[in-house]
C-alpha cells in the first residue's frame, strides 16, 4: 500500500527499526479538522508549532498535547527565547520541507543543518504512544514515546523539555 508523506520518512523509520500504525484520513491541516479523525486512534495528539525569533536567526518547534490553549505571551515567558512569531510557509519550507497544516517533528528529517530547537511540554513523557503527520496531512503516524525518543536523538537537533502549563 502507498503511503502518503515523505518516502524518506518511512526509509529512516524503517531503518531505526521503529514501528508505526499508519492512520490514512482526509486533509487535517488543524487540530479542530485533525480530532474528527482522531477519535479512534489511542495515542497522545499533538498541536504542533513552528515559531521563529523576533531577528529571525533562530527557529523553534513546540511540541504539546493538542488539547493545551496556548497563550504566546506565556509561551515566550517559559522558553525565554524573546519575541515568537510563528514562522511564514517560506521559512517552514527552507527548514523543515513542509507546507503549513503539516508540521510536524518527523519533518525534522529535512533539517540536514540542525537549526530548528525543539521545545518538549513536559507532561508528553507521560504518553504511552503519540502521533504526528508524517510530513503531510493526510495520514497520522503512531510511534511509542520512547520510539519518538530515539527518532529525536538520531536527528541531532537540540531539544528540551518545558513546563508549559502550571499544574
């Protein structure tokens, strides 16, 4: 069966030995859109994020569970990294290789420089399993946490964990 998403993708999952449950759906460019398809699917969702700085020299994913209200103030106050905008379909494109409605970590495979740091919402360690777009969305990928772990260190780019929302 073909799969939608990067074919360089599911190279590299292969190759890592992570298994997958692959979720085929309509196009779920938001999370209102991607939860219609979701409710089947055990796993912890994310809502994910790409942001820039204020100079645009420094490019950030935020990782959280999709259920989370972000407040981008809050945000900038818990990363410490200045003023975030979220980054323009050029600058998705230039570094992770994807349109807006895709983002995703797993497009951290398009990064080959490394640039994009990724900031974790501590309570994810909770998660048995997550999903993600493999790098399009029109299908969902489900990993184990500590799978999603290794992919994230095979990677190489820099990441850390946050408290993103106070207990």
């Amino acid at each position: 069966m073909e799969k939608n998403g990067d074919p360089k993708l599911y190279a590299l999952l292969e190759e890592l030995s992570i298994s997958y449950e692959y979720y085929e759906h309509p196009p779920a460019p938001t999370i209102e859109e991607a939860v219609k398809y979701w409710k089947d699917v055990d796993a912890t969702h994310c809502k994910n994020l790409f942001f820039r700085n204020h100079k645009g020299n420094r490019h950030y994913l935020v990782i959280l569970d999709h259920r989370q209200e972000l407040n981008i103030r809050d945000l900038e106050q818990r990363l410490k990294q200045g003023k975030l905008t979220f980054a323009s379909p050029k600058r998705m494109m230039k570094y992770l290789g994807i349109t807006p409605g895709s983002v995703s970590p797993l497009a951290l495979i398009n990064d080959t420089e490394k640039h994009v740091h990724v900031f974790l919402d501590e309570s994810l360690k909770e998660s048995r399993t997550i999903s993600f777009h493999p790098c399009i969305n029109t299908a969902s990928l489900v990993v184990t946490y500590k799978d999603f772990l290794r992919f994230l260190h095979h990677q190489g780019n820099s990441y850390e964990y946050v408290m993103m929302y106070d207990e």
